[in-house]
C-alpha cells in the first residue's frame, strides 16, 4: 500500500548530458501525493530537464526512478502517461474551437450507444462531468463556458487544461512557468487550483521565476544551481533572501558585497 507518507516518485542519482554539457548532474528529487515542490534556479540550471526526464521527453544519462516504489522506465509520454504524470505546457495542447468540457474529455469522450449500435457522443454527460470537476474539484465558474475556448483568458484556459488532468486520473501534474504571461488575477486563479490539486492528493510541481508564487503555496523548494541540487528544504525554513543566493551561486551562506 502506498500511504500518504511514502514518495509518489523517487528519482536517484539523475545526469543528463547534451554532447559536452551537464545539464542535470547526480540529481535525487523525490515528491509525496499532496504535496506541492517549488523547483527553483537560473535559466539554464536544469529544471526543465529534469521534469522532461520524468515525462519521458529525454532520457537520463545515468539514474533511477522510482513510482509508488516500484522502479520503472519512463521511455516516453505515453509511459509517464500511464503512471498519471502529466505536464501543463505553456500552449497547453487545447483545441482552441472547442469548449471547455470538450476539452476536459480530449481523446477520451464519453460515449454512448444510440439504437444500441453506433457510438455516439454523450455531449450532456460530458458537460455534466466537465462541469462538476470544474466547479466541485477546482471552485471554477466562468460564465463563457460554452465558448470556444479560443475566446478565454490565459487562466481560464489553464483552468480547463487542469480539470482536463484531474479528469484523466493525474497523479503529479508538472507546471513549467505557469503564471508567466498571466495576469494578477490570473496568477491568483492559478495559485487557488494549485491548492486545490494538492487537496485531491495530487502532487505538483512548480517551476517558476517568480519566488513571492512560489512561496504562497509550495511546502518544500528544490534549488538547482548548474545542474546540481543546492537544496531540498521545506519553504518556511529559508528566506527569499538565501534562495536567491541559492540560485545565483550555489550557496546560501555566500555573503554579497556591492559590486561583486
Ligand atoms: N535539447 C537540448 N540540447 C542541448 N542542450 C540543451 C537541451 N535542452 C537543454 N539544454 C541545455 O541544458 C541546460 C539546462 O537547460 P534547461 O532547459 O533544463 O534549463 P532551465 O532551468 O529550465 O532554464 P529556464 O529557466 O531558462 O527555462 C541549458 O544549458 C540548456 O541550454
Ligand atoms: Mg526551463
């Protein structure tokens, strides 16, 4: 049995190479069901790949990942599909002519059998589901709902294509700079469903450049600095202040004078 109190995910000794470039180096990230993980550094110190090595988009070098406990291979999306990992990208794959429970059931539309013979989509079904996940599970209620959702803002997008992961029976969903291009109302909206993940016992992944989001909802923050791991500390037991200095030069000890 996997109780609350075991890793969802466990990941040992993670390198990544490209051609001379350690981009990852000897990495150990784990994270629990319901808990939510800041992964925080400088552009280029790692962090997208290390999540793209969990989806299945790269492979490690060098490593082991483990899931539920078992070790498994992660070889592609459609693996780390399988284990209910599923990354929130910044175009965030919807069908832009379609609403938003049509996208909720994306590839999976509930069907029903009309004469008993021919599939036929359940349209009111979906809708129903869509909408209970959508306002029950994520307390999100958009009035342009029946929209394309072409037509909604960048959160309320980000809205479907979450209720779209809790649909799908996610267990870790990874948010690669989410907020970036929101507004505050926006990022506020994101910041709620990400609490709300964590309630349904989701674990999530954060990775943002923006410390003041991250400090208002991860329990823990996991600094890279080059590739390396310079720490793994729940976020009330350090300072913005040491994390910066974390990100910038691997240490948060290091003292910064005027024009270093
Ligand atoms: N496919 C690739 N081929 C070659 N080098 C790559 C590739 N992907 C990433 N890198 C390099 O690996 C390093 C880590 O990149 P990564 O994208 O993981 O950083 P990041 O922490 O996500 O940065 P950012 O905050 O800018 O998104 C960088 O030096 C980057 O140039
Ligand atoms: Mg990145």
């Amino acid at each position: 049995m996997n109780g609350n109190d075991s890793a969802l995910v466990e990941m040992r000794g993670i390198t990544k190479n490209f051609g001379g470039l350690r981009a990852v180096d000897s990495v150990d990230f784990s994270i629990k069901r319901g808990e939510v993980v800041g992964l925080l550094g400088e552009n280029g110190a790692g962090k997208s790949t290390l999540i793209k090595i969990l989806t299945g988009i790269y492979r490690p070098d060098y490593g082991e990942i483990r899931f539920e406990g078992n070790l498994v291979e992660i070889r592609n999306r459609a693996d780390s599909q399988r284990l209910g990992i599923e990354p929130l990208y910044q175009d965030l794959s919807l069908v832009g002519t379609l609403d938003a429970a049509s996208n909720v059931f994306l590839g999976k539309e509930l069907t029903k059998k009309r004469f008993g013979f021919f599939p036929v989509l359940n349209l009111k079904t979906m809708q129903k589901e869509a909408e209970r996940i959508l306002w029950e599970q994520l307390g999100i209620d958009f009035k342009n709902r029946w929209e394309p959702v072409f037509n909604l803002s960048g959160g309320e997008r980000q809205a479907v294509a979450l209720a779209r992961a809790i649909y799908s029976e996610a267990k870790m969903v990874i948010l690669d700079e989410p907020m970036a291009s929101l507004g505050v109302e926006e990022v506020k909206r994101t910041l709620d469903i990400i609490r709300k993940l964590r309630e349904n016992n989701i674990a999530v992944i954060v990775i943002s450049h923006n410390l003041e989001h991250v400090y208002s909802v991860a329990d823990r923050v996991v600094v890279l600095h080059r590739g390396k791991k310079v720490a793994d500390t729940p976020t009330k037991e350090l300072t913005p202040d040491e994390v910066v200095k974390l990100m910038v030069f691997g240490d948060r000890t290091k003292e910064v004078k005027a024009y270093e």
